[in-house]
C-alpha cells in the first residue's frame, strides 16, 4: 500500500488538505497527516517516498499517483529551500505526526529531559547561558540570565509561562511549532520548569489558533506521565494584540485587564500572582531540548555571527513567491532571504520594501540589503529582527498608506495605560492625514491674538508637519512603557525616510527630505 | 433562579480549581449565549466575590466578548501587513458589497496564514489565497 504524507498545519488545511487525504484514502493509500515542511507555497503538498507534489488539489490526485503529475519538486530533503536550512528547533518539520508520542520518541524526543534529570539545576542553567541562546520573542534577552534569576529567588512556587501570543503580523512560526512538534515545547518547558524549580507552566496563546489549542491540549494530556509532577495547561488569548507583551500578558492570564505592568518589579521575581516568573517565547523554549541534548550547547553557540548565537526559524511572508519557515544560522544578508531564497515577489513586480519584525519593526529599503540577520546588526540600522518576521512588499504598495496603519494599529491596540501610546497614535494618524493632504489651514483658537506664537498670515505647510510628526515618534519612543508605542515609531520613520515621495507626492518633497 | 443564572454558576464552578479563572469563564459564556452582556456581569460579579466594574473592565477590554449577541453569521478578515502586501485592501468593496447586512464582515489582525494571504476564518475554517471571486463565493455560502 502507498504511504502517502500531507500535513495537517493550519495553512494546508486551508488550502484544502483535509479533503485532499480523504481523496487518497479512498483511493486505498495509507495516509499519514505529518507535521509541514514549511514550504508554504507548495501547501497544500503531498509526499511519497520523499517526493513532493504541489500545490496539489484534487485533480491532481490520479496524475500523482500514476506518477505523470508536473506539480513534483523531486525529492523534498534536496530542495534548495529544504537543503540550505540547518534545522535545530524545526528538525522534525515534515517528518512526524504532531501528536504521535512514539514518533516523538523514536526522532530523539525526551532524550533531554531524562538527561537533565541527572544533572543539577544549576548545571542546567549553566548549559544555557554557555549556548549564548537569546530570547526569540524579538527582546533577544540572555535566556540563561533569566532563567537563573527565578532559580535563585525564594518563593514557596515558582511559575513558567510561554508566550505563544504570536500577533504579529508576518510571523507563523510559533503557530508552526505547537501544531507540527508540541511534544517539544512541552519538552523544554519540562526542563525550564526543572531548572528553575516551578511547580506550574502556562502556554499562553491566541484565540486565533484554534488548531494548535487543539493540539498542544491533546500532546500535554499524552505527556502528563512523562513530565508529572508539573501541571501543564494551555490559556486562550482573546484578541488583545498588546498581550504578546510580557507583563500584559501576566495580567491577562490572572483574568484582569491586559495592561502593560511597569517594570521593575521583574516578572522574573515578581510575575503571575506575584511570583517569580519564567515568561519565555515560543522558539525560546523550543530550541532548549536540542540545547540540553549532549554537546548541544556547544553545537548551538558555535552558530551564529556575534552576540546573536545558534539558529533563528525565519518566516517569509506577505508578497513573495517561496513562502514559508526557513530556519538558519543568524548571519545570512537580508537581500540573500528576500531574493534567493524567497524568490522575490510573488506578483514578479520588483521589492519596494520589507518590513522585518513585524509591525513594530522598520521598513527597510532595497538598498540595505546587505545587512546582515543578527540581533545588533539590524539594532546599528534602526531596525529589529523581531521575531524573524519578513513581509515583502511589490511597487504597488503606499508606503505613506502603512505608515498610517502602524500608528492606526497601534491605537486600536494600545492598553491605554501610559499617554504617549493611548493618545500619540490617534494624534500620529491625524498628522500623517495632514502631510498626505498637504497640511493644514489655522483653526478659529489659533487665529485669536492670544495665541501669539502661530503665525497667523498661513497654514501650517507639510514640511512643518513633518517636524510635528517627528517629535510625537521621539516621545512615542522614549516615553511609552512597552514596545507597542516605544516601536510603532519604527515603521512610521523609516517609511518617510525612504519614501517621502508616498507622502508628498513626487513633486513636493521638501528638499531637506530628498536624497 | 433563572436557568442563565444556574448555567453562569455551572461555568464559575467548573474553573473554580483554575488560578486567574476570569477568562476561561468568559470565552465559555461568549461561546454558550454569544455575548457577555450587563446582566451577565452581574452575576458574575456575584459570583466571583469581585465588583461589577472588575467584571466591565476585563469584558470591555477584550476584542473577543461582546455586549449583544449578533446572529449574523462572522467573517474574519486579515487587514494586517502581510495580507496588505498581498491585496486584500482591494477585496474588500467586493467583500462588503457581498456581506450586505446578512453576514458580519470583522477585522482581525493576523491569522498566521502570512505567506499564502489574503486570509479569512469562518469559525475553525481556515481559508487563503483569496481573489475577488473567492471571497465572494466565500462570504455569500457562510
């Protein structure tokens, strides 16, 4: 009987999968739903006998198996997307079935936790700091230190939370990682739970992912005798974008209100209830299984450029021909994942602008594809990696149009805690409105003699604006308690700062803005 | 006691074993009667030993709980960057001109579909790729 494999992550589901496997069932094939390759554009794929086929739909399913289909990519371990990778977190992508605890175990699963289980917390702690792993969640914060400053903090229970609250908008990998490799995550939670002493870890996800909810609940009842006595449970998010950040999403999963905390306190001394808090993403915690596996530190620090060590899952997303997960060591120049590897646009128009991180993260032009992947590389350029997000854009897009959005997204976001975030973004759309529309006239309150510092003979010009505009993204960024508002001047700034002809229009920038 | 008012208790008591129980309980009661509405607030404040202004500010708060339950059917549309770069601005006069007032058209901000957008949901359903045609077709069977 023909073993035939097609993924059962969300996007292939979407793309028709469910029907695609009834179709070969019925075609008396065994029919293996595995976790996905992450070569998005080819889902929905089938594979058989390593081969893969698509975007296959259910005409294709005679040709594929008679073997006279033109949608085969040949072998899919020697495709240039699958072989240019170095998977680590995403080593199983494509090869398990998510939730099957035996394929788990037979692809080196839990040979960690058992692992860690000789050795002492603290050796444990030390495995991490010596691989150099940085928070992925886009803080890229020494995970290590963190780790050791809950272990060390007395309290009579500790906690650890995943941030699975993968808002942001270009990113997949985190929704990837809990419905394709579950057992994983619930691996290193196991560890981090261990190494820091917790009796309870939460996942904490978004109400966006009803898959991968279904999944982890069903991978965490399966794996309760391996990991007991810690008590393991999935919370659902309920649409607040601005609880992906830490403190927020603290608060949310005590049942309050999801606003931002001022910190210090740490959550890693003062986090859920008030006890000391692990709060570490997804990808953070999934990469530690391979990390405490036996000489996997070393393996993962000799990875990298610079501070940023090991591998990070990259996402291609938004208007590219490759879509899809590629994971790699940090270092590969933004032009070579963009344009090689992804292909370009999908729509075969030239890139106008990528926007990496999400988005807070900055829009950067085609000219500064040389900088390289890597957590202070893209810092140096006033830009962020995020969490390795890449949304490519063709000409077609107004860059003056997403600028507007980042400040409309973050006000419609914002917590309404602190004031630059709550009202900055309202008054940062109204004033990129006015650039657009070539600035404004003086209202009656400023005409009135009292007000003696406007100008009373003219309007306020765009160039002016433009000044105004700048001055509400510095204080945005150095007044708001969290990223929300302190980074939403990212996409604002470097979209005018390429792109002024998108706000002006060709023929009126303002001299001092054109380069 | 009402029948709500004895489901409400049957909901509070199920996650009573739950540290910070308030949102479990609110998805179950937006699930089961497809809003939290004021009524509701109140016995949950009730019986949760918190005030009514606790209950507010959490249901008020979310995207996801809604004061009056809406029986039109949803469709989830993705408006955020990554489905932007794929066109789904130019969708939506077809998708609103189709929605009509029969079918509420919302806006989410990302699916995770990021590579293969313009991306709705419809319940659990999951749909990418999406053109004029699609979404049209999409939104006139929900």
């Amino acid at each position: 009987m023909t073993l035939v494999k097609i993924s059962d992550d969300a996007l292939a589901l979407a793309g028709g999968a469910d029907k695609l496997a009834k179709a070969f069932e019925d075609k008396g094939c065994e029919v293996h739903r595995t976790s996905s390759w992450g070569m998005q554009w080819l889902e929905p794929m089938v594979e058989i006998d390593g081969k893969g086929f698509g975007p296959a739909t259910l005409d294709d399913v005679d040709a594929i198996l008679d073997g006279s289909s033109d949608k085969g990519i040949g072998v899919i371990e020697e495709h240039p997307f699958i072989a240019r990778q170095q998977r680590l977190t995403f080593a199983r992508a494509g090869k398990t079935r998510p939730t099957s605890i035996d394929d788990y175990e037979d692809t080196g699963g839990w040979q960690a936790w058992k692992r860690v289980r000789t050795m002492e917390p603290a050796a444990v702690i030390e495995e991490v700091l010596a691989s150099g792993l940085r928070g992925r969640g886009g803080a890229g914060f020494p995970t290590g230190i963190k780790w050791k400053t809950v272990a060390e903090a007395k309290s009579d229970r500790k906690y650890i939370v995943v941030n699975a609250d993968e808002g942001d908008s270009g990113t997949f990998a985190d929704r990837m990682l809990m419905e394709g490799d579950p057992y994983q995550l619930i691996e290193g939670m196991a560890i981090a739970a261990y190494a820091v002493g917790a009796q309870t870890a939460y996942i904490y996800t978004r109400s966006e992912y009803p898959h991968a909810i279904a999944k982890m609940e069903e991978a965490i009842r399966r794996a309760e005798p391996i990991i007991a006595p810690l008590h393991m449970e999935v919370r659902m998010g309920a649409g607040a974008y601005v609880c992906g950040e830490e403190t927020s999403l603290l608060n949310s999963l005590e049942g309050k209100r999801g606003e931002v905390r001022a910190k210090p306190p740490l959550p890693a001394l003062e986090g859920f209830m008030g006890k000391p808090t692990v709060v570490n993403n997804v990808l953070t915690i999934a990469a530690i299984p391979h990390i405490l596996a036996e000489g996997g530190a070393e393996e993962y620090a000799r990875l990298g450029v610079d501070r940023s060590k090991g591998t990070m899952p990259i996402q291609l997303a938004g208007n590219i021909k490759h879509g899809g997960l590629f994971e790699v060591a940090f270092g590969l120049p933004l032009g070579e994942l963009v344009n090689e590897i992804g292909g370009g646009t999908f729509t075969g128009k030239p890139v106008k602008a990528v926007q990496v991180g999400g988005p807070l993260g900055a829009y950067i032009h085609p000219d500064q594809f040389d900088l390289v992947f890597g957590y202070e590389e893209f810092a140096a350029a006033d830009a962020l990696i995020g969490h390795a997000g890449i949304t490519v854009f063709d000409e077609s897009v107004d860059m003056g149009e997403m600028a507007r959005f980042a400040m409309e997204f973050c006000a419609a976001e914002s917590c309404g805690k602190c004031t630059p975030c709550r009202i900055g973004a309202v008054r940062g759309v109204e004033v990129i409105d006015r650039i657009r529309t070539g600035g404004r006239q003086r209202d009656i309150l400023e005409l009135r003699p009292q007000m003696h510092n406007t100008t009373k003979d003219k309007g306020r010009e765009a160039a002016e604006e433009v000044g105004l505009l700048t001055d509400l993204c510095e204080t945005m960024k150095f007044g708001s308690l969290c990223a929300l508002g302190g980074f939403t001047p990212y996409p604002v700034m470097s979209a005018l700062k390429h792109w002024p002809q998108d706000f002006f229009g060709e023929s009126e920038v303002p001299a001092e803005m054109a380069d | 006691m009402s029948d709500k008012s004895q489901r409400i208790g049957e909901i509070i008591a199920a996650h009573a074993h739950e540290e910070g129980p308030l949102l479990p309980i609110l998805h179950d009661i937006q699930h089961e009667f497809g809003c939290v509405d004021a009524e509701t607030e109140e016995m949950l404040a009730k019986g949760l030993n918190l005030t009514r202004a606790d209950i507010h500010g959490v249901v008020s708060f979310y995207h996801d709980y809604t004061p009056e339950a809406d029986p039109r059917p949803v469709v989830q549309i993705c408006r955020a960057e990554a489905c932007k770069a794929n066109g789904v601005e130019q969708l939506m006069g077809a998708a609103e001109a189709a929605a009509g007032g029969r079918v509420k058209l919302s806006t989410v901000y990302c699916l995770g579909l990021c590579s293969a957008g313009p991306a709705a949901r419809t319940g659990d359903d999951l749909h990418i790729r999406l053109d004029e045609k699609a979404i049209t077709k999409l939104i006139e069977n929900v």
